[in-house]
C-alpha cells in the first residue's frame, strides 16, 4: 500500500460549489476510484489559502495502469468537466500532473 498526497489551489468563488459537490460524490466516480484500488481517498480545505489537500491509499500494483482506466471512464470525465472549473492548479506541477503530487515524508502509525 502507498500513502499519497497531492495538492491544488481552489477558485475562492467556487469553494461552496465544490463542498457541495463533494457532500454527494457521484456512485459510479466513487465506484471507479475502488476499482482502481484508491482507498481512504480524503480531501481537506484550507482557507483562506484556498488549497485543497487530497490524501489516498493506493492498494494496487500498477498506478499508471489504474490511473489510466479511471481517467479513460466516461463518467469520471464527466465529473471532471464538473470539478475542474472550481480548481487552480499549480504552475510548479510536474507535466501530467493536475493535482500536484507530494513527497511522503513522515508516517506514524
């Protein structure tokens, strides 16, 4: 299992909207994610920086190929074009990324 951090800037005009989005997940996005072997996906808001921190658990063996059949689902694009809008990514990230991926530096059990 991997523990991964990832981070983003959020449009302030457009933190409630993202709350709300948040607050009902579509089935099959959440559906999607399990497949593809992301568990204890949490995200965190901070203001008023307007960053999101997202942390996941990844319990596959091959994170480019999961990655891959989340982002080729059509409904997970849909939910995309629904979320992006609310999201300012950062220009640091590296190319591919939208979310900015963190090093792990610290775990305590």
């Amino acid at each position: 299992m991997q523990r991964m951090g990832m981070v983003i800037g959020i449009e302030p005009t457009h933190i409630e909207e993202y709350k709300a989005l948040h607050a009902a997940v579509w089935p099959q996005v959440l559906e999607r994610l399990h497949q593809a072997q992301v568990r204890n996906y949490t995200i965190f808001l901070r203001e008023p920086e307007n960053l999101l921190f997202g942390y996941w658990e990844y319990h596959g063996q091959d994170f480019a190929a999961d990655m891959a059949l989340i982002a080729a689902d059509p409904e997970t694009q849909r939910w995309w074009r629904v979320c992006v809008p609310c999201q300012r990514p950062f220009e640091s990230r590296q190319a591919g990324e939208h979310w900015a991926m963190m090093e792990n530096v610290f775990h305590m059990d």
